[in-house]
C-alpha cells in the first residue's frame, strides 16, 4: 500500500502511457502479496485452496450473513459518519490521484479496486493471517489483531476519522470467514462493497449495479483459477475437518 501511495503520487502528465505503466504497476503490487503468500506456505510443504479457505461455502449461510454484515456496517459507517460530520468521500482516495477522465482510467480503477483488491486483501489477510492468528490465539483475538493490521494498510488511502469503520469491516470478514468456512464470501462482499463508492465517485448511476455485479463475478472467478492451480488434498487433513465442523456448529 505504502509503494501504491507512492507510484501514484509520482505521476507527472496526462499521457495514456505514464498511466498505463502505473496502472501495470498498481496490479502487479495488488498480485505481489498473493505470491509472497504462496512463496511463505510452500517453505512449509505445497499449499493447497483449501490451506487458504478457497472452498466451496454454504450457499445460504454465506449469503445471510454477508447480508447481515453488509446491512450493519452500512448503519455503523452512516452513524460514525454524522456523529463525526465527515463528508463521506470513501470512493474519492484513488480517483483524486488518478483522476476520473479517460477510458483507461476507468478501467485501471475498476480493475485494482473492485477485482484485485478484494482477492489480494481476502487471500493475505483473512486467508492467511487470521487462519495463523486463529490458530496461535483463538477467534477474536485474531480477528481484532487481523482487522487491525487490515485498517492500518489503508492509511492514507482513506482520511484516518474513516479507520474505525475500516477496523470493523476487518474484523467482520475474519468472522465471516470463520462462520463459513470459505473465503469465497468475503471476496463477493469485499468486491460488492468497494463497488459503490467506486461507482459513486464516478458519478456513476445505472452503471453502478452492472459494476457491482461485474466485479463480484471477476473477483470470485480470479479467485477459483487460484484454488484450481493450486489444487486441493484427498482426503481431508484432519484442520479441514475441524474447519467443517466448525462451520455447522
């Protein structure tokens, strides 16, 4: 995040090919966590989706519960938002650097926003960090410390009165994660929520539901080319049994 900040911040011009380059630069940084990951796990044995929660969730729990969190996030954020008086300018952080004019930029926003944002964040944070905090020192104190380590990444990306509400998003996808057993759910609510301010911060209308849906999509299908190069294990090592009955209990 600290290297985004500062490509960014390094463009000089409007010419398409100092933003192509940055927008390859913002995607390969977005990538480079993923393979920094998988380089961590392999010097343990090969990892497999499964290492990672990329399995497939319950349907309808997932789908209650993204719902239950998307709706009280949004009620948490509007409260914190006027008790403090901020403007609510969430989407404004990367498009003010980028600027919004041009077709490319468009895509470079949507791409690094709404697709890669939400695989790389899910992938380090809840499928990786959180599984190792988790097994280290229980659910929330991993969650908490998680959630954390995830607000702190969008300092200066975000006005810092906007990291409490980040801190919450944090810690309620670990939760997610945790409740469901797969980290396809966090993506999908990940990719939905960074979705509309996007879409608002582009003045967006109509569009802004096909962006939504669009996004989720490429995210979710980003992330099952993932789990099938990585492959899974047969049969279940007994952490994935635990893990299963975990999620029904």
């Amino acid at each position: 995040m600290l290297t985004g900040r500062a490509i960014v911040g390094t463009r000089s011009g409007d010419g398409e090919g100092s933003l192509l380059a940055i927008g390859i630069a913002l995607i390969l940084l977005e990538l480079a966590p993923i393979g920094l990951v998988l380089l961590l796990a392999y010097k343990q044995g090969r990892p497999t989706a499964a290492d990672f929660g990329l399995r497939r969730p319950p349907l309808g729990r997932s789908i209650g519960l993204a719902v239950a969190f998307w709706i009280g996030l949004t009620a948490v954020t509007i409260l914190w938002v006027a008790a403090l008086g901020l403007d609510d300018d969430e989407g404004q952080a990367l498009t003010e650097r980028l600027g919004t004019e041009g077709t490319l930029t468009v895509v470079i926003l949507i791409v690094v926003v709404t697709i890669l944002a939400p695989v790389e964040e899910e992938f380090l944070f809840r499928g990786y960090i959180f599984r190792a905090l988790r097994n280290w020192r229980g659910v929330w104190p991993a969650a908490i410390a998680t959630g954390g380590l995830f607000a702190a990444t969008h300092i200066g990306w975000l006005p810092i009165a906007f990291m409490v509400p980040i801190l919450l998003i944090g810690i309620g996808l670990c939760l997610l994660y945790h409740w469901t057993g797969s980290l396809y759910p966090g993506i999908a609510l990940h990719a939905f929520n960074n979705s509309i301010p996007l879409g608002t911060a582009l003045n967006w209308s109509w569009q802004i539901p096909v962006l939504i849906v669009g996004s989720t999509l490429a995210a979710l299908t980003i992330a099952w080319l993932l789990a099938l190069l990585l492959g899974d294990r047969s049969p279940r090592s007994g952490e994935e049994r635990r893990e299963a009955v975990t999620v029904r209990a």
